[in-house]
C-alpha cells in the first residue's frame, strides 16, 4: 500500500448476515428436517401435509414441475450445487431429493423484526439492507483500550458475540457477521467464515484475507466489470490492487477506474445509514406458462390487476405512497423491459395503481410472449405527511349502488 | 411544393374539432400530428389518438392538387389562433418541412409522412343505426355524462352505456354511487345493442354536437361507434365489458317522496356546502312533517343549516349524501321542479322531473 494506514481504525463496521435465512426459518418449524437438503421457493401447493400419525410428508424437489426458482437453498442443499436464483427443475436435476417448502414471506418478516431488534436492543445504530442483512455502526461501543494494541480486538469480539447470541436467543436462528474499519471490508468478510462465523479485521489484514479474494466479491463489480478485468489479466481482489490507478481510469472511465482502485485496498468511506426511506415497492410475478398479451388478455389482465391490489396492500401496510407507477415485463426471450408513468397526483389505492400500470403497460411493446409482469411505485412519500385530501382513499362512509351484488 | 391558401378560420374551425382528441404526450409522435388532405376542392383534416378518431373537412375555393401531410395539431392550432381573425394563410411543403406564410410571419413546422399515419380499422358485427337531432342528443349526454366513473378499476364504468331496444334509446352513466338514466324515443324500431362509449370520446361528443335540429347518425356496433354529424365523423372504440345491469338499482317506488323547486333546493345545497367536509363533502338531510332541514358541518365545528318547506307527510327521515352527487344533477337538469323519492336512511334516492319518465338519477346514501 502507498499511503500508511492509520494504526487505530477510526470506525468499526459490522455486516451481519442471517445465515441461509428462509431455509433456517422454515427448519424451526419442521425441525425433523435439519441436516437435510432444503430448498425454499415452490408454491403453496407444495406446503408439507400432515399424515394420521402426526409425521409430516414434504414435497421433493424431483417431483417438481414448473419454473419457480430458488429462494434459499439449505447449507446441505448447497452441498450439491444448487443455489439461490436456480430454476427449480435445474435443481432437482442436482438434488433430487432435497425438501421443497414454499415461501412463507410473512413468516420471514416476523423473524427478520425478531432479530432486527434483537441487535437494536445492544447497537441502534443499524442500517437496513434487506430482510436478512444489516450493517451496524459499532465504533461508540468500542472500548478505548480497543482502538489501541489490545490484541486480537478482544472488546470489539465480545460486542459482536454478545449481538450473535442475542440474535440466536431472540430467534433460534444464526447469522454470520463481520467487522472492519468500513462497510465494503465487512462485507467482504461477514462471508469468509459462514454460516455462523465472526471475522474481524483491519486495514493490515487486507492483503491477507482480503486481496486472494476474486474481485468479482466486491460489490459493485458485476459480470460485465469481471469479465473486461478477466481480459485484461486480473482476477482476484489483489491483482486489482496492483493496478495502476491511471491505468484503470484510461480502461474503465476516471469514476469506476478511480473507485475499483479504491476498494481494492478496502478503501470505503460510506456511513452506517440508519434512517433511509425504500426508494420502491414492487411486486412481480411469473407465470406458470408463458401469457401473450392479446391471447391471454383475461388471465393476464387478472394477475395485473391482483399484482396491483398487493402493491396497493403493501403501500398502505408501510403508509406510503406513490407518484411514480412502472411496469416490468420479461419476455419469453428473458429480455427485461420496464416502462414508468408519473401521475399528477399520490397514489396509493389499487385502482389508482391499476389505472397508471396500465398506462405505463400501453407503452411497452406487447407483440411478445411474456413470462414475467412487476409492478413497481416509486416516488415514495410518507402517507402521513400528506394532506389528507391529496391521498386517494375510498371514502368508506358512502354507500355503494348493489349494481354487483348477485341477485 | 405549394399547398393551399386559405382564410384563417376556414382551417382553424375544423382543426379545433379534430385536435380536442389530440394527447399532450404519447408514446407514438405521429399522434401529435393532425392528416391534412387536399382532394379536388375539399380540404379533409383527420386526428386520432388510436382509441378515438375525429375526421372532418372544409371546402375550398379552388380545387387544389391532391397531397397529403401531417404536422403538429398543436402548433397549428396555436399558430392559427394567434394570427389576426381576417389573415390569409398559405401552406407549402418545402422538404420535410412545413412553411407557413401569413402577412409578415412566417413558421416552419416539421412535418411526418401522410402515409404513416394510423387510422382506425372498420369496426365488426351487426350496425344497429339510430338518428337523433343533435342538439337532443347533447342534452341527452349532458344529463348523465357527470355519473361517469373517472379511471375506475371496474374499467367498463369509465364510459357511458349506449343502448338501443326496439324504439328506444337509452344512455345510462354509473361510477357506483349514483347512477343517471336517460331514454327518448326513437321514430323507428331498431335491433336491440349496446356499447359503452369511452369516457373520453363522451366528453368530445357533447363538445362537438351543435344546438341544432340537424341529425346525428349513431351507428353502434360490437366494437365500435361512429358518430356522424355536420362534417364531422367521430369513430371511437367501445369499452369492452359488461356493464353492469343498472335496472334493478332504480329503486321501483320508494315510498316517501316529495316535489321541490330545482333552483330552491339547488341554491340552499350550495350554501350549505360551503361548511361541509372538504373531503367527504357530507350533508344531513332531516325530513319532518313538510319540512326539509338541510345540515353541513365541517371539521373545524362550524354548521350551516337550510329550511325549505315542502309538502310532506312521509316517514320522519335522518339521511346523508355528498353534497357534489347532489349538485351535480341539480346543475344539469333545466326542469322547474324534480321529485325526491327515498326510502329510509340506508336506501337510495330516487330523483326525478315531475311529469317525465325519461330521466332517472339514483344516488345512494352516505353515512355521516
């Protein structure tokens, strides 16, 4: 490194990781299943049933029909190669008789609260990342003696187990974390010693535990940015480093060439961000066969609409709402087409996100077959900081004419 | 190439009825754009936004040769208008560009090939054709097009139910709290249809149609209606769905009623209305022994009360309404007097005009 590295960190940065966490959810409810395959991602047809004798029978993943992919897959599943994102049909292949429970969104949630409070509870100062993921800021609980020559940072470990064993206590469950002078380090290194694992480390550690790391690793370089770095000779985290700065600004532009340049000697700078609004709600889903917009106008315009009442549903659980309705199609050819409407006013009700979804929908070219629909708000507000007026809502004390009861 | 010359209002007049349907911003530039065609000594102007087309012509001095060019329907438009009322305007075509020469201004617009501008295909099934005056259908429209549904879920209520049933014609507007009805009887006996008009084509309906006794033609089939009136043809694509059936929500004889000055009853909910709830826009309706008491309050406390004497001896009645549904109809109907039949506090309201069976206006209750 051609800057000296200060001795003390100045931050310390956890990354906390549940550990395979919907399949762990899913393993607390059929304990019978531990230390097999599992994988999470059928549908509710595939929830396990319950024989006379009590016992519980579980679909296999060989007996699986259709194109669901894989939501979580088991440490024991992983085992043969099947992971998250994998089609579930290319996994049975893998693993034929691994488990296959469907998804019990509702379920995660509670356990992601659970244990989001749980380290809450030890570090507030927490940064969301996901259902499953959070960054903790732990530098004002760091014991000053930390910061200096203690070794191997005995008081920053003992906050780290302490929030390890709360989360286990609070949820059954486990979780991977990992600390560093910043977010990008703790990242890297929450994944090092999975599952249940706890790596800590520093500036000094980089090129040990850091650079034999592929740079694909980093977040940030996706499969486009790997492979122009694989043609040009650099694979791993290290032989990033070893770049020269100049070099990587004249082959990746002065922005990217001047932050690959950075993160490769796990330079990071961002903060712990504890207050942040989602920037979009969206719902998706694909279908069991692919849908031709004319052909299957009905059944497509019947999960449009179902997409957007859950949407809607979502919006007004988390007391938002929307200025900005988009549509995502996935095409049978897998390409991904978006197209967005902004409305002249905050939408939040189903209707008003059918209404604009299915503008923003005229717009994208339908001759194709479709395999996926999303539908996505964006332009979020707090709800409550609305005038009231602004916000559509059914106005629950008018009566309604019986024009669609049944007679 | 030289086009045409022709007094400002001979090409403004006929712009401004094809370009109400013309969107601000659509996916499809052409769409912005208004067909202009010079065949003999017709000028034919043409606009769509691939729901609605308006086409309609004007009739030049001197037969001109025959060429066909879109330009913007907007900027033509705007030009025109601000261009002194008596200017002559001459149009030629220079490349890809439009010049437009009046007096000492002059404007190029870019122009998009004629030949690339859509139009509606021909529309399939049975023709059922009814022929009204113009001026009969516009009130016809105008007293129920305000019950329309605007970007509903239930899409099929963004629009206006066109039916047609032996001899008679009936157009019927519901978004699920109020409904209005209207039917007029027709000189000859039709095959029963029906359509739901898009709200839009609606609204550019009762703008087009004149105060006349001339004709309109209403040729409505499975997938289509065409509207044919003066010079203008309005072929629009209907909604497709099923209306739902609005006969069994006029309720048949609710037994209290009473008959009251339409402007009276007009003028008091519209005093009232100033202190009702801006959102919920709620007002009492007490009913004792030939007394009407009208009650708004809103969320700061303050009341307003109205006392209308009328001629009563129903049930004592307790009953909301939002104010807007009520006034609606009252601001669109030109009769002295209508009839208020209701029920009891839960119950739909009947509106009627005395004396008349054709217009019906049921408005459901709110709970205040």
């Amino acid at each position: 490194m051609n800057e000296a590295e200060p001795k003390v960190p100045s931050r310390w940065i956890a990354h906390l990781d549940m550990d395979a966490f919907y399949a762990s959810v899913e393993l607390l409810r059929y304990p019978e299943l531990r230390g097999k395959p599992v994988v999470v991602g059928g549908r509710r047809a595939h929830a396990p049933k319950t024989l006379p004798d009590g016992s519980r029978r579980f679909a296999l993943l060989h007996d699986y029909a259709g194109r669901g992919v894989i939501t979580t897959a088991t440490y024991e599943a992983r085992a043969f190669g099947v992971h998250s994102g994998m089609g579930l049909m290319k996994a049975a292949a893998l693993a034929p008789d691994a488990a296959l429970l469907p998804a019990d969104f509702d379920q995660y949630r509670k356990y992601s609260k659970l244990f989001k409070a749980a380290v809450r509870a030890i570090a507030p100062q927490i940064e969301n990342r996901g259902i499953d993921e959070i960054y903790i800021d732990l530098t004002d609980l760091a014991p000053a003696d930390d910061m200096g020559d203690a070794e191997p940072h005995s008081g920053i470990r003992d906050i780290a187990m302490r929030i390890k064993s709360s989360v286990h206590k609070a949820t059954g469950l486990t979780c991977s974390i990992g600390v560093s002078p910043n977010k990008l380090l703790s990242k890297l290194c929450s994944e090092l010693e999975k599952p249940n694992g706890l790596t800590i480390i520093t500036m000094a550690d980089v090129p040990g535990r850091i650079w034999p790391l592929p740079a694909s690793k980093i977040n940030g370089i996706g499969p486009k940015a790997s492979e122009k770095l694989a043609s040009l000779g650099i694979k791993t985290i290290g032989e990033l480093a070893a770049g020269d700065e100049v070099w990587l600004k004249q082959n990746f532009g002065a922005n990217y060439g001047a932050w690959l340049h950075r993160v490769a000697h796990g330079r990071d700078e961002r903060p712990v961000v504890t207050h942040s609004e989602p920037k979009s709600i969206s719902r998706e889903t694909t279908f069991e066969r692919d849908l031709h917009a004319r052909h299957d106008r009905e059944e497509l315009g019947k999960l449009f609409t179902r997409l957007c009442e859950q949407l809607a549903s979502d919006l007004q659980r988390k007391g938002y709402a929307a200025k900005t309705i988009g549509v995502k199609l996935r095409f049978d050819d897998f390409r991904i087409v978006t197209r967005v409407l902004t409305a002249d006013t905050w939408i939040q009700d189903a209707a008003g996100i059918r209404h604009w979804a299915g503008r923003a929908l005229k717009k994208a070219p339908l001759e194709q077959k479709l395999r996926l629909l999303g539908v996505r708000a964006e332009n979020l507000c707090v709800a409550d900081a609305l005038p009231r007026e602004d916000v559509d809502q059914e106005q629950h004390d008018q009566l309604t004419l019986g024009l669609f009861k049944v007679p | 190439m030289k086009l045409l010359n022709i007094e400002r209002d001979t090409l403004l007049k006929p712009l401004q009825a094809v370009s109400g349907i013309v969107e601000r911003r659509h996916t499809l530039p052409i769409l912005s754009n208004v067909l202009l065609e010079i065949a003999d000594s017709e000028l034919n102007l043409l606009a769509t936004d691939l729901e609605i087309q308006v086409a309609t012509k004007a009739s030049l001095d001197k037969s001109a040769n025959a060429q066909a060019i879109t330009v913007s329907a907007r900027k033509l438009q705007d030009i025109l208008r601000s261009l002194p009322d008596a200017a002559t305007v001459s149009l030629e075509t220079q490349e890809s560009k439009l010049v437009l020469r009046a007096g000492k201004s002059r404007f190029n617009l870019q122009m998009l090939p004629a030949e690339d501008f859509p139009r509606l295909a021909q529309g399939t099934g049975e023709v059922a054709t009814v022929s009204v005056a113009q001026k009969n259908l516009k009130r016809m429209l105008q007293l129920v097009q305000y019950a329309m549904a605007q970007q509903d879920i239930r899409y099929y209520l963004n629009g206006l139910l066109l039916l047609v049933d032996a001899n008679k014609l009936t157009l019927v507007a519901t978004d699920g709290h109020r409904l209005a009805c209207i039917s007029a009887t027709l000189d000859e006996k039709q095959p029963r249809a029906e359509a739901i008009l898009p709200r839009k084509a609606v609204l550019e309906l009762v703008k087009l149609l004149g105060d006349t006794d001339d004709v309109v033609e209403l040729q409505i089939q499975q997938n289509q209606v065409r509207s044919h009136f003066g010079s203008v043809d309005l072929l629009s694509k209907v909604v497709d769905g099923k209306f739902p059936d609005f006969t069994r929500v006029i309720p048949s004889n609710p037994p209290s009623r009473f008959v009251i000055t339409r402007t009276e009853l007009q003028q008091a909910l519209q005093r009232a209305s100033i202190l009702s709830n801006e959102k919920f826009r709620g007002v009492r309706w007490v009913l004792t022994k030939d007394m009407l008491r009208i009650v708004c309050t809103n969320a700061e406390q303050e009341e307003a009360e109205e006392e209308l004497e009328i001629d009563y001896s129903g049930e004592p009645l307790d009953i909301g309404f939002n104010v807007t549904y009520l006034l609606d109809v009252l601001n669109n109907l030109s009769s002295d007097q209508v009839e208020c039949a209701l029920g009891d506090a839960n119950s739909s309201m009947l509106i009627t005009v005395p004396g008349d069976e054709n217009f019906k206006y049921v408005v459901m209750p709110m709970r205040i």
